[in-house]
C-alpha cells in the first residue's frame, strides 16, 4: 500500500476506485490491460468495501460461500456453508496480495471528483492526496457503500450512542442496556439475536415484516474442506450444484404464483418458531414473498419471541432524549439507538461528481431512473465503467458472477480500444435505450413489480433500475463479446 499523499500527478491507463470485491476483481482480470500503470484508491485506510465496513455481531453472507468467491480464485478454507465477515475479509486480502495488487493500492485516498478532459481524453481524478489522471476509470464504490439513516425529528437530540449496523460502535458496551432497533432488514435479522441476550430490553421497530426462511447454515468439516482442495474439480462440481440450485428458483420470481410453495415454507418457519399469535400477526409479511429481499435466519424469529423484546409496528413520529416517540405518541425509553435501516442505492455513491464532456454529473444525466449499457458503461461518459451499476444487482444468486461477467465485457472494451488505437469508447444512446427496453421487458410481470411492496429495486418512478431480472447466464451471454456498432469511439481525434 502507498500513502495517498504521494499520487499528485500521477496518470494510470486505469483508476479503480473501491476496493471490495468488484475492485479487486478488476484489478486482477482487466491485468493485460493496465499492465504497471494502474492504481486502485480507497477512501478507508484498508480494503475490503462492505466485507470490511460491516462488523456487526453475526455479520455474514447469504449466498454459499462457495458461490460467494471468485471463481479464478476458489477457496477451500471456507469454515461454514454462509462464510462469516471475518472469513470473507481474509479472503478478500488473500486474494489481493496474491495477485500482487497491495502496491498499487492507495488506501485513504477518497475520490473527490472526476472529470473528463476533452483536449486531452482522459479522466481527472480529484483525491485526498492530490490530482491524478487516467485513460480509464472503473468505478467499483458499489452499491451498499452509505448508510441510510431516515430523517427522524429530534435524532440529534438523543443522550445516547447512536449508529447505523454498517459502522457499528464496539466501544458501546450493550449489557443490561435499553437498545431501540430501526429496521429489520438484512442486517437487523443477523445482530438482533446476538445482542438479543445481552440486553436489558430490546425494541424492534419494524416498518415492514420481511419474509425470512430458514438458513440451514452449518460448519465445514476439516475433512470436507481436505477434499475440496486434492480432488481435482470436486470444488468447482459443488459451486455449479449451488449455482443450478439458485438459478432454479428465479422462476418463482419470474412468475410470482409459484411463489406460493416458498410462502408456505416461510409461514411454517414463524408458526414453529412464534407462539404467540399478536406477535406472529406482527411478523407476518403482507405481500407476495420476493418481492423485496427474502432474509435467511434459524434465530431471528425465536430471538424476538423471547422476553425482554418487543416489536412496534406503529412507526417512530420522533426522538427525545429519553427515547422513541411512536406514531401513536408512546415513549419507548432507551438508552441505545441502532440503525439497520440498509443503505442508499438511489444512485452509485460518487455518480454525482462524475462530470462528463458537457460539464453534466452523471446523476444529473440519470434524473430519478438511473439506466446504463449492460448495467456498466454509460452514454456520454468515456472510458467510464461502473461495477454494481444500475440493474446489476440480483434477487436470487451471487452478484460476484454478475461482477466477472461485467468485468469481460470492461476487458474487451478495452481491448477494442487498444487494438483500433482509439482514445475513447463509450455506448451509444440508442445501444443504452435499447438495454433498458429488455431491462424492462424481462421485469415486466415479475413479483418485483406485481408482489404488492415498495422495495428499493425500483426506482422513484417505479421502475426496475436496479436488478437484473432474468438468468446470470442470460446476462452473461450479453457480455460476453463487445460489439462496435453499440459504440461510439474517437480514433486520431474523430467521434466514429
């Protein structure tokens, strides 16, 4: 790793900024491209993204860690079937220091803006340490990088420690304490039932039930773990039953009636779990399963069923600095204030100081319904690719395939570059129009638009700008081969 303070001036053929999975993945296979002249900024003082950032008690992946991994980097030292935080951070170094990516990090070193520069055809980058260049840019920020944190009256006016799950404050000492829970998504159902016996009281503050089924997850025999690594093509066998298994289910969220046999599954997973009838009626999701994220959880429901929780639907009117004020104007005392209310994903964080030729932000371009070709490269930006981009993300698998998948269409990108000497290529806008118009084809009838929720796959205007939805292979097969005619690119100067 080199201090940021020593990158004034540099210029690179390529910029990654972010260092999770999608920045890594970059730098390693966009490798033939960038050969001694690439640099990967980091605004934390160590990499990792949301593998890092997320420390929370019970922090893990819901995707099988098998599939949850590079695939030009499998792992055998996986220790459970839904790998743990720490592992995956461990990994995550691993891999980057095998591939000989640490010197060309640059680790506390936010990207304040990038702009184009149109004489010269490349990318000025503004960071903490000074001005760089570069011929290409991959924006791998991702899409679960800044905590939202609803705006709730009097927040600022509360006595007691207050954070979002995704910058958990360890030095709080919960034992015995009064914690109030914001929100029951994804990172809720995970640190609820560890701090669930530690606290004093517990008060979940629950807008809308999630749909949560069992996680099934279980420990990794040494023996197991043995035999992936000597058996030849035993690891790669388990990650493509995995991979099939997941594929299988996205039916159901092609064509939500099939949905039905998982509500069962999910049903019968709070009746075993929640006696209590006012409580399961409270737990019990009102809308079509997989229409928003589907959570997996073995504790979550026997955690809130327990004695000292309590869980309010009726919504938070305001904050004093005694507590919680609900809609119905019941204080809930409590000494602590945990936010796992997920993150912004209106727009890819920095989109809003990407500023292309025409002096525009790329949030600017985008209004209220973000749309780029193949979800990466977007019209009137050169040389700019966005990892995580509008309609990359998954409801049913791991995104990491989704990551190698873009990462082939970036490569040959810019190897169509490199082989026509040209300086710039970026899509066109007829090339973008016509992706967004299969984006919503493919969405059209899916339980994401038909399962009765509001979710943050759709946009303010009430479409999908933020799955992909339909098959990984399906996208896979878009990106595997870089077509021209989808492409403006400037050779010796001239726009072709």
């Amino acid at each position: 790793m080199i201090q940021c303070d020593s990158v004034d001036r540099d210029h690179h053929v390529l910029a990654i900024i972010g260092s999770g999975f999608a920045g890594i993945g970059a730098a390693i296979r966009l490798a033939e491209h960038h050969r001694g002249s690439v640099v990967i900024f980091e605004r934390a003082h160590t990499l990792g993204g949301v593998w890092r950032d997320n420390t929370y008690p019970g922090a893990a992946c819901d995707v099988q860690s098998l599939l949850y991994s590079f695939s030009f980097a499998p792992s055998a030292d996986w220790r459970h079937t839904f790998a743990r935080q720490s592992e995956i951070r461990a990994y995550l170094e691993r891999v980057a220091r095998e591939n000989g990516l640490m010197p060309r990090l640059r680790t506390g070193c936010s990207v304040r803006s990038a702009k184009w520069d149109s004489i010269d055809h490349r990318w000025v980058l503004e960071t903490e340490g000074g001005t760089s260049t570069a011929d290409h840019v991959v924006l791998a920020t991702g899409a679960l990088a800044d905590p939202a944190i609803p705006r709730i009256d009097g927040l600022e006016q509360f006595d007691g420690p207050v954070f979002h799950s995704s910058r958990w404050d360890h030095s709080v000492d919960l034992s015995g304490k009064r914690v109030a829970v914001v929100g029951t998504g994804a990172s809720a159902i995970q640190f609820v039932p560890q701090i669930q016996p530690v606290v004093g009281a517990l008060a979940l503050f629950q807008r809308t039930a999630p749909w949560v089924m069992p996680r099934g997850d279980t420990s990794i025999p040494r023996r197991a773990r043995t035999a992936m690594r000597v058996i030849p093509g035993l690891q790669r066998l388990r990650r493509t039953a995995i991979y099939a298994e997941r594929e299988a289910k996205l039916a159901a969220f092609r064509h939500p009636a099939l949905m039905a046999v998982g509500e069962r599954e999910g049903r019968a997973h709070l009746e075993h779990a929640v006696s209590d009838p006012v409580l399961r009626e409270r737990l019990s999701p009102d809308y079509r399963m997989g229409c928003k994220r589907i959570l997996l959880s073995d504790n979550y429901y026997p955690a809130l069923a327990q004695p000292n929780v309590e869980v309010h639907t009726s919504g938070i009117d305001r904050v004093t600095a005694e507590g919680l004020v609900d809609s119905d104007g019941t204080t809930h005392p409590a000494d602590v204030v945990i936010f796992g209310t997920g993150f912004d994903t209106s727009r890819l964080p920095l989109t809003d100081a990407i500023i292309g030729p025409d002096g525009a932000s790329m949030s600017e371009m985008w209004g209220s319904s973000p749309e780029a070709y193949m979800g990466t490269s977007v019209a009137g930006f050169p040389n700019m690719y966005l990892m995580h981009g509008p309609n990359i993300g998954l409801g049913h698998t791991s995104v990491i395939m989704m990551f190698e998948s873009q990462l082939r269409y970036i490569s040959r990108a810019m190897k169509w570059c490199r082989d026509q000497g040209a300086s710039t290529v970026e899509p066109t806008p007829a090339a973008q129009l016509e992706f967004a118009r299969v984006v919503d084809s493919l969405t059209d009838g899916t339980v994401w638009t038909s399962g009765g929720c509001s979710s943050w796959y759709l946009d303010p205007t009430g479409r999908n700008s933020n799955l992909w939805p339909a098959s990984i292979f399906g996208y896979r097969r878009r990106a595997q081969s870089f077509d021209p005619a989808h492409h403006l690119s400037r050779v010796g100067g001239e726009l072709q």
